[in-house]
C-alpha cells in the first residue's frame, strides 16, 4: 500500500460505537465523529472492502482488578448495547463482541484479517486513549499497518484526545482525515 492509497489490503475496524458509549459527553461533536464513521464504513461497502464492526459487552467488563473493576456498575440496557445505527449495518459487515479496550480483545480479529489477506487496518471509533489507543497498540504489534481517522475518533477527556493523537499513535500509524481516506477508497483498484 501507498501512503496515498488505502488498497483491498485494508480493513475498516469501528470500535464501541453503541448507544451507550456515543450518548456520553465527550471532547469532540459525538454526532460528527459518527457520521464519519459511517462514510468511511459506506465508502468501503461500496469497493466491497471488508468492515469490522466492534462492541463492548459493557455488562461483563474484562475481570481485571481495577479501580473501575472495584466500583458497582449499573446494568446497562440490552438497547444501549447496539451499534449506532448511522453505521448502517450490512449483511457483510462483520460484528465482534470484545470484552477489553482492544478490538483484538478475545475476538478472533487477527485470524479474521488474517485469513482475508488483510495487512492494513483503518481505526474509528471510541474512546481514543482506551479503546483507538489500545486497538491500534496491538495491530502494530500485531504486524499491521495502521492508519486513524483523526476525526471519526473521539474521547471523554480532551486532554486524552490530545495526548494520543499527539504522542501516541503518530508512533504506531499513520493519521489522516475521513475525506482524504474516502478519496483513497474511492479512487484505489
């Protein structure tokens, strides 16, 4: 793949883009990120490229023995848990349950992208320092080329936002915005 192209290698990975997770405040427009998620998951429908969808079973967290681990949780509604549906599902569409941060988190992704040819994964998703920090950690461990959709990305806390996309995940991929990688899609074999 070129810097300037995303090819048939790349797959799109969306993380936690649920009801429960987009309808938290957040550092950024929650609805803007959203529909970038969906052009870019429209655009690859649309080259017959692969989209990985994945969710957070946030009623069975990883058990982990954390402050988070330490607190009660509320149940969340079975409702809260789908996907945004701006992301328009497909019959296509490949959907994970993940019960860590990353996408790659017990849900056999990395044997899925394997066995498609798939060397090159773009990020969207939430929340930029957990979920796109984590993910994109592993894919580069992983042997993957990453590149993020710095503006289909989003976070809690503007100061994790920033710290990631300024420290972070520069070292692990390469960032770019949703029109510039629509171009690449569109405008690749």
């Amino acid at each position: 793949m070129t810097t300037n192209q995303l090819d048939t290698s790349t797959a799109l990975v969306a993380v936690d883009l649920q009801h429960a997770t987009i309808n938290v405040p957040s550092a950024l427009d929650m609805p803007c990120v959203v529909a970038n998620a969906a052009r870019l998951a429209a655009a690859f429908r649309q080259r017959g490229r692969l989209v990985v969808l994945t969710e957070t079973d946030l009623n069975n967290p990883p058990p982990g023995d954390t402050a988070v681990s330490d607190r009660p949780r509320p149940n969340v509604p079975a409702a809260a848990l789908n996907l945004a549906p701006e992301l328009d599902l497909s019959a296509d569409d490949i959907v994970l349950t993940k019960r860590g941060w990353s996408a790659f988190a017990g849900t056999g992704l990395d044997g899925l992208l394997r066995d498609r040819n798939i060397t090159h994964v773009l990020l969207v998703g939430l929340a930029t320092n957990y979920g796109i920090e984590s993910t994109a950690r592993q894919a580069y461990d992983l042997g993957y080329n990453v590149v993020i959709a710095i503006d289909a990305i989003n976070n809690p806390q503007i100061e994790g936002h920033e710290h990631a996309l300024s420290r972070v995940l520069p070292a692990l991929s390469r960032l770019s915005t949703t029109d510039k990688l629509i171009e690449q899609v569109l405008g690749g074999p």
